[in-house]
C-alpha cells in the first residue's frame, strides 16, 4: 500500500477529518516523503523531532531510517492513529503537546536519561503547521540549544523571505534572523496536490543547519535595530528609527552615525546588507559603552 492509500484507509477507519485549525494537510507522495529523509541525511546517533506527524506519514519514514524519535502533536485524537499504526516499532515516543508551549531541551534531554543515551545531533524534520511557521522558527533557531539542524516543509512564500537578497521585496527581518542564525537553503518545492486536503500555497522544503557566523557584539541591540528599521521598510531607515524611538536616539544622532560609516542619509532598510547592519549595530553599541 502507498502512503496515498493507507491515508484513505486511515481516514475511513477512524473517521478523521482535517482539522484546519491546527494546520493539518497530510503529504500523500511518497517520493516527496523519501527526498524529505533523504535530505536530512539521518545518521545512526542523529535524535530526531517531528512536530506535527498528523496521521504518521512522514513518521513512517523517520522510524524506518532513525534510531530514535520524538513526536510532538497537538491533537490529541491522533494519539491512538500513531500508537496503532506503530506498535511495531519502538523507538519513539510521543507527546501531546503544543510546541509552542513547551521546553524542548528539557524533553531531549528526559529522553536521554530515559536511553541513557546522549545524542550527537538532534534534526527536526517536519511537514510543520503553517499557520505558526514564524514562531517554531523561531523557537527552534533561538531558544532551543540542541537542535542542530532544521529540515521542513512550509510555505514557498516564506521559504523565499528565509534566503532572500537584499534589495528585494522578500527581504526583512526574517532573512537577517535566519541568515544571522543559520545557513539556509531551499531544497525543492513541492506542489499543493501532495498533500490531502490541498493547501492553496505551493510548499518549499527548507534546511537550516544552525551557525552563528557573525561577529554580532549586542545581540539585543542587533534584534531591536533590525525591528525598527523594517518598521517602515520603504521609508528611510532614520526616519524608521526615529519614530520607533530607537534607543532614544534623535535624528541628528543616527544621521551622523550613518555618515560616520559612509551610508547615505536616504538608505532604506531594504538596502543595507546583514554585513551592513552589524556594522552600524556594532557601533552604536561602541558609542554607549557596551553597556
Ligand atoms: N506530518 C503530517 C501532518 C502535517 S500537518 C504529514 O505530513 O502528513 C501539521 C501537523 O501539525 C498536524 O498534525 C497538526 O495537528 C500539527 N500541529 C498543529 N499545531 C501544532 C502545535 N502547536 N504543536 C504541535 N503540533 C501541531
């Protein structure tokens, strides 16, 4: 049976409708499942996440190719779906939680004692929610300490923004949190008749493998200007600042300083690269005193 079929099967069986609340489209194609695990190049002491296994589908293939994994799902008629479906397999375990709301690192690391075991690497692969792609991003990239890669499945949309050039209409805060926090790359794109029921958005899968290449100084203080630049992306960053009341920092202050490190007084957030943002931060943070 392929993965299409045991859906239907399961559909039927149980009586499962999508919930559209929680952001559920099931992938039905098999040969998307297999490149999405192949991508993540799964590796004996590799620990795996899934946020959202939904029905199993992608599941399916972690279990077959992992040691170890760790299912977060929020609906909790799904529980019984994946214990019956994987009862031959026990190398997971799964919690009925919503990601948003827990500590990741503190269930990896119950697991661990649990194995006595501690894990390389930790992936997160997934089909994710796209309703709260942002957030898990987020979460994923800045608080959780273990993760080391992150391989999904979201919007093409939102995949696009992740690695876009400056200069573009793609470009904003998300590309200088992600690019600041990883390197990222689209690996391919999947069309929205993979999935039952159909999304309207066409989908990307993305990989990010977490590295903090940069030599950021303040990191608040870099999060908090990149926030008030893109405020206003089409006006002139000074004048973005100047109403976010950046830092207190009046007009003369921040004109000064952009011509300081010989920007124009009418660059527009859009404009500056991550390379040029860090400058500017790095040198606000001088002038205070690293405080
Ligand atoms: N992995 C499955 C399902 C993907 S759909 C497949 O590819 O077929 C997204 C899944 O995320 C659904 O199962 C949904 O119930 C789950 N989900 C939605 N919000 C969630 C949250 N806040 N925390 C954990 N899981 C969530």
């Amino acid at each position: 049976m392929n993965t299409l079929e045991k859906t239907r099967k399961i559909i039927n069986e149980y009586n499962i409708k999508a919930n559209k609340k929680f952001g559920q489209n099931f992938l039905i194609d098999d040969s998307i499942l297999e490149k999405i695990v192949e991508v993540a190049d799964i590796q004996e002491n590799d620990l795996i996440l899934e946020i959202g296994p939904g029905l199993g589908n992608l599941t399916e293939y972690i279990l077959k190719k992992s040691n170890y994994a760790i299912l977060i799902e929020i609906d909790p008629k799904m529980e019984f779906i994946l214990k019956n479906r994987f009862s031959n397999f026990h190398n997971y375990k799964l919690i009925n939680e919503d990601i948003l709301k827990i500590n990741i690192d503190d269930f990896i690391e119950k697991v661990e004692k649990e194995l006595n075991k501690k894990f390389q690497k930790v992936k997160v692969v997934a089909n994710l929610p796209y309703y709260i792609t942002t957030p898990i991003l987020f979460k994923l990239l800045q608080e959780s300490k273990r993760i080391n890669e992150i391989i999904v499945m979201i919007q093409k949309e939102v995949a696009e923004r992740m690695v876009a050039k400056n200069k573009s209409k793609e470009y904003g805060i998300l590309t200088l949190m992600v690019d600041y926090l990883s390197d990222a790359n689209i690996c391919f794109l999947v069309p929205n008749d993979s999935f039952i029921p159909k999304p309207e958005v066409t989908s990307a899968v993305i990989k990010l493998v977490k590295n903090k290449k940069y030599d950021v100084k303040e990191e608040k203080l870099f999060f908090e200007f990149i926030h008030s630049a893109f405020a206003q992306r089409r006006k002139k960053i000074v004048n973005s600042l100047e109403s976010k009341h950046f830092r207190n920092m009046t007009k003369e202050e921040l004109n000064q300083l952009l011509e300081k490190l010989g920007y124009s007084l009418n660059t527009r957030a859009e404009e500056l690269t991550i390379q040029d943002y860090i400058k500017i931060v790095n040198a606000i943070g001088e002038e205070n005193g690293n405080e």
